[in-house]
C-alpha cells in the first residue's frame, strides 16, 4: 500500500530545490548532476545522489535515473492490452481525443500480457518524465508503482484491477456482464453451454467466469468441467477447443465466449462445422462486422469509449488538484441481441 501524508493525502513529488536544500548545494549543480555533466566532483555527485534517493526523488527502479518533477512535461503514458484489439483502440482513441484538448500528447504501448514487458513499458514512460500513467496491467503486483504514487504522479488502472496498491481504476461490470450473457442462453432454453475464456491470471476473465457459474448455479444448472475451457490467448486456439467441444458425445448446444478475439475463433469454427444455425453464441465485447454475419453475433457489449474517457477525466483532475481517496468506476455492460444468441437447443 501507498503511504500518506499526516494529512492523509499523497504527498507531493520532491523538487529538484528540496534534492539541492538536503545535499547543500545550487539546483544548477543538482541539475548538472542529474544530466550527468562533467566537472562536478565525485563528493558532490554523492551527496545529490543521497539526498536524492532519501526524498525518493528517483521514480524508476533504475538505479541512477532521476527523474526532474519541478515541471510537467504535457505527455502521459498508456499501456493497453494490444493496439491491434478493438477494444484497446478505443480506449486508447478515447484517451487521445480527451488529451488533445488539453494540448496533452500520449504514448501509447500494448502489453500483449507479458509481465516483463509491462514493466519495460512503465519505465520507458517513466524516463519520457510523462506527466501521469493510464495503464492495463499482467504483473501480480503493481506494488513497483508505490513510490510515484506517494510522489504525485496521477496513475489510473484500466480493464483490470491493481495488486499491492490502491489506485483509481475503471472497470468494465465484467461480473454481471458475464451473468446477464449466460442468463440469455439460459432463457432460451440451453443447459449445455460451454465457457471459452481467456488466461485464468486475468482479472476480467477471472470474473468472466465467475459470473458464467453464477448464472448456472442460481438456475440449477450443474457446470460440466468438460465444457469449460480457458487460457485460449488467441483465435486458433478458440477454434480449436470448439472443434473439440463439438465433436463431444454430448456436445453443447450454446457457448458463451468470455473475450472478443476468442469469440472470432468460435465463430470461424462453428461455421467451418456447418454449426452456426445450430449452436448458439454469445460472446462478451463486440466484434468487427458481428452484425454483417449470419446468423448475426448476439453479445454483452463493453463501452471501451467511455473506459478511455473516465481515465483521461480522472488523470487530469489529479493533475489539477483532486486529493480525494482513490475509487473503482464501474461501466455497465449492455445485451445485444442479433440472432446467434437467439437460437434454441434442437
């Protein structure tokens, strides 16, 4: 966890003058140090760097990085699942259009749920001196971020929760989005509805799944291990575990897929099989062209617009003052019914 002032508040990041005020010296000489000029003496580059490391003034866990928090920069950072995901697009268009206006540039990187490359791409902001940090995170902990919180620096989570610090965060309803997909097949009559999910470290196919169970234990329904199914990172995989659920004894008659590139995946092998018309499907998050297809794709729409929007929002009130205490903003889902999720068990 984050510590706080006497105040209860974040404290405020550390100046260049408070660094040069502990180590007895000019803010010239500190920022000399800092950019590593030459003629500054060995002693006095040891006295900046401890008075530098005591106010925490170094943000990153590169040792001899310091960071110059005496002015913004007008950059933020953002880390979003994958540029090539629909969804990441959107929130990362959604963040561009709201930074825009404040004369804000963005750089963006994806994650592509790489726990390494999640923390290379926070430091590679961190050493851009970006002004805040909207990020999608895979690491079990994002405790590394502690220190610029306590500095200041306004970090928001998108999609998925943090672990080892408290942040504002802005969710999807994963939970009840899950629930209410499920809920439809269940209406239609469907018992046998299999679950195609996505890692089972990730916190919204965690829930995902979570809602999925729910529904069918609220209904009565037992879950048949054999008809759920997870870590399917990409669309050949999706394919695949369809494929296989098909060619069960006892196959379902509906799916629900937990991820939009998975549901792409079920659907190029439900059609492959000649199954479209028969199996229904329900997937969560939109897909390109669902409406275009036939049978048309029913699904639990996110709102990766307004996702992108809270962030940006949230990032610019901390930068303009707001202390209060972080919080969770939770964007509903919403039930789109086109027909594949319509179909009715034979």
């Amino acid at each position: 966890m984050t510590s706080l002032s006497e105040s209860g508040m974040p404290r405020k990041r550390p100046t260049m003058k408070n660094v040069a005020d502990l180590a007895g010296v000019g803010v010239k000489t500190v920022s000399r140090v800092i950019n590593q000029e030459r003629y500054v003496s060995a002693d006095t580059i040891a006295r900046v760097m401890r008075a530098a490391e005591q106010l925490q003034y170094q943000p990153d866990v590169q040792a001899g990085n310091l960071r110059r928090a005496d002015r913004r920069t007008d950059t933020l950072g953002l880390l979003v699942g994958s540029v090539a995901n629909p969804f990441s697009a959107a929130v990362h268009r959604a963040v561009e259009d709201a930074a825009i206006q404040r004369h804000v540039a963005v750089f963006a990187s994806s994650l592509d749920d790489d726990p390494e490359r999640e923390r290379a791409s926070v430091e590679a902001f961190l050493r851009r001196r970006v002004d805040g940090l909207i990020l999608t995170t895979i690491q079990r902990s994002q405790a590394y971020l502690g220190p610029q919180l306590e500095q200041g620096m306004p970090v928001v989570f998108v999609d998925r929760k943090p672990n080892g610090l408290i942040a504002d965060t802005v969710l999807t309803d994963n939970l009840e989005g899950a629930a209410r997909g499920t809920r439809h097949l269940l209406a239609a009559g469907h018992r046998r509805i299999a679950f195609l999910g996505d890692s089972e470290e990730i916190y919204t196919a965690k829930e995902r799944k979570r809602g999925y169970l729910d529904a069918l234990r609220l209904e009565g329904v037992a879950p048949d291990p054999r008809l759920v199914i997870e870590n399917l990172g990409e669309e050949a995989q999706a394919e695949l575990a369809v494929n296989e659920l098909l060619a069960l004894d006892d196959p379902p008659t509906a799916i629900f897929s937990a991820q939009n590139l998975i549901t792409i995946g079920a659907i190029i092998a439900l059609r492959a099989q000649g199954a479209s018309e028969r199996v229904a499907l329900v997937g969560f998050d939109d897909v390109p062209m669902a409406s275009l297809l036939s049978p048309a794709v029913t699904v639990v729409a996110q709102d990766p617009s307004a996702i992108g929007a809270i962030a940006a929002r949230r990032i610019f009130e901390r930068l303009d003052g707001e202390s209060e205490p972080a919080r969770d903003f939770i964007v509903p889902t919403r039930l789109i019914k086109r027909g594949s999720g319509e179909i009715r068990p034979a």
